[in-house]
C-alpha cells in the first residue's frame, strides 16, 4: 500500500485519538521517534475462511480495527474491556472511509477454542490479537492493522483540538453532568458540568462523557454519538496546524497500542486532505435483546448471514456476496442458544 494511503488511515483515526497524534509524526523530530509504537501485536495476516475472490476483492481496501478501552490505569492488553470497537474501511482508489460500530454487547464467537459471549469481552481474554481474530472471524473480514487507546488519551487529544461543537438532546443534558464527573474521576483531566441542553462547546471530557452516555437510550444511538464526535474530531484534526499535531503527537503517542510502524508515518502531508469518511453504520444489522443462560442483556443479530451479507455490500459494494461456512455456523449456534 502506498504510504501517503496509510496517512489517510491516520488522519481519520485521530478522530479517536489512537492515531491522530501519529499524524504530526511527520513534524515531529524523527531523532526523538521510536522505531515502532507502543506494546505491537501484530492481527492474523489472512482469514482463511473467506474465499480467494473476496480476498481479491479486499486488496483495494485497507481494513483497520480500532479500540476505545475502558481502562483507569492505561491498560491496553488483555483484562481491560473494549469500551468501543470501530472497524475502519478506507478505500485506497478513492480515499472514502466507511465505518462500523460493533455493538459492544453482541453475541458472538470470542476465541478458536468455541467460547461465545458479548464481543468486548475478547479484547478482555486476550488483548487486542484476540480482539481482532474475533472480529476477523464473525465479520468474514481481513484485517490489516489496528489501534487501541484509552478514553484519557482522547480527552487530552480533543483539548489540544480546542474542542467540538454538540447538540445536546434534553434526555442527554439530564445524564450527561454525572458522566462528566466520572471521566474527570477517571481521567484526572479538569472540566466542568454543562449549564444548558442544546448547542455546546464540548472540551476534551465532556466530548468523552457525551460518546460514551448510555442508560439514556440504547448502545446503538451511543454509538451514533461516538461516530458522531468521530467526524467532528475529523474535521478539526484536517484543519489543524502543524504545530497542533506536533503536540498531539508528542501527547498520544505514549498512550497508544497500535500495529502500525513508524515507517508508515514518514510519508508526504499533501495527500491526507483527499481523504474523507462518507457513511457510518452499526453491526449486526438488525438486532434484537435476547436472554442466553444467565445472562438477559445480550444483543443478538436476527440473522447473522444477512448481517455479514448486509456489512460486505456496505463496506465493499458487494452486492451478492456470501458469506462463509463459519458465519453460517455461527449464526446456527446463536439461533439456537436464543431459542431455548
């Protein structure tokens, strides 16, 4: 892949922080640059349950998984959940960028081993590597790379950015002042509560507390909002100066877990304003709330094939796509844990 196509990836990544920093490293003295980012795991280079025409395909895309987890102490490996899971598809002819939200509570196969539960809980069994064959597997995808980060990191990034503009809904002005101050608890990051609902100008906690509201509604409209403060970071990170992401850079950089090397930073600034994110949706396709055991707040997809069927034709513009023997197991087995 040509380098100033990573550089897209990176700049649309910064909406979360994991990677916007990564794109001042082109500013940043290379004397002062690590070889590689922090705590590299490396994703499975190919999934060999897709067949070889939808791998063809996929040569076009570059496909990057990336992580918000929820972890006070900056854990990025394993024992730490998966706050939020994004799957970035960045078409290398056209630099258009789709992305998906993964719900973080749906059913799904977690390991090799055969053991199911909601999807975030890979990145708790097994750190990112486990995270992405997860997601490799239940998707039908390959996945090229991927970043992880924790929620401080995008506070801190959002306020070198100066901050996003919201519309604050009457239901989420009611909640959002009690998540403001447990992410100033668990940042250690200063701010303050909201005084009205309507438009606001959000710093860096605040943009963090409204992403990750819920109870106020379901985990599909929170994504929305973390898709929606996604392309509002975008799109202060594109007009930023080079001073602005050096220190992003300088900031970030630490607090990353990405599989992504320096070499793929270093490439030329002129071509990162060609690239653009369009559409943004959620997976599964169409969900329902669904008991499994002991558990009663799974999110299960209605049909997981026409779920995969529905994301190929969504990323790829695959029209007739089909998806794998394994996807169709896996949907199987998740119809008929739920029908018991």
């Amino acid at each position: 892949m040509a380098n100033y196509l990573k550089w897209g990836f990176i700049t649309i990544a910064a909406v979360w922080a994991a990677m916007i920093g990564t794109m001042a490293g082109f500013a940043w003295n290379i004397a002062h640059m690590p070889q590689r980012l922090p705590e590299i795991e490396r994703p499975p280079v190919q999934n060999t349950n897709i067949s070889i025409e939808t791998q063809e395909k996929m040569e076009g895309y570059w496909t990057v998984a990336v992580f918000g987890v929820d972890s006070r102490e900056g854990n990025l490996k394993k024992s730490t959940r998966s706050d939020m899971q994004m799957v970035f598809n960045i078409n290398l002819g056209t630099g258009e960028m789709r992305v998906v939200s993964v719900y973080r509570d749906t059913y799904l196969k977690l390991d090799k081993k055969g053991r199911y539960g909601k999807i975030n809980d890979a990145y708790f069994f097994g750190g990112p590597t486990q995270a992405v064959e997860a997601l490799t597997e239940n998707l039908d995808l390959n996945i090229d790379d991927y970043a992880a980060f924790s929620w401080k990191a995008v506070a801190e990034a959002i306020n070198i950015l100066d901050g996003i503009d919201v519309d604050i809904s009457h239901e989420e002005f009611r909640l959002i002042n009690g998540f403001i101050t447990e992410t100033v608890e668990s940042t250690g990051i200063g701010s303050h509560h909201l005084k009205k609902e309507g438009l606001n100008h959000l710093d860096g906690v605040q943009a963090v507390a409204y992403a990750r509201l819920r109870k106020t509604d379901t985990d599909f409209k929170r994504t929305e909002r973390q898709r929606e403060v996604a392309n509002l970071v975008l799109k202060k990170a594109r007009e930023a100066d080079l001073a602005t992401l050096n220190r992003l850079a300088s900031t970030v950089l630490p607090q990353i877990s990405t599989s992504i090397g320096m070499k793929d930073l270093l490439p030329l600034i002129k071509n990162v304003r060609r690239f653009h994110m369009t559409e943004s949706e959620g997976f599964p396709y169409k969900v329902k709330d669904a008991a499994i055991g002991k558990v009663k707040d799974y999110v299960v997809p209605v049909d997981m094939v026409d779920s995969v069927k529905h994301l190929h034709q969504f990323l790829f513009d695959e029209e007739d796509y089909e998806p794998s023997e394994t996807v169709k197991e896996i949907g199987k087995l998740i119809k008929s844990r739920v029908n018991k």
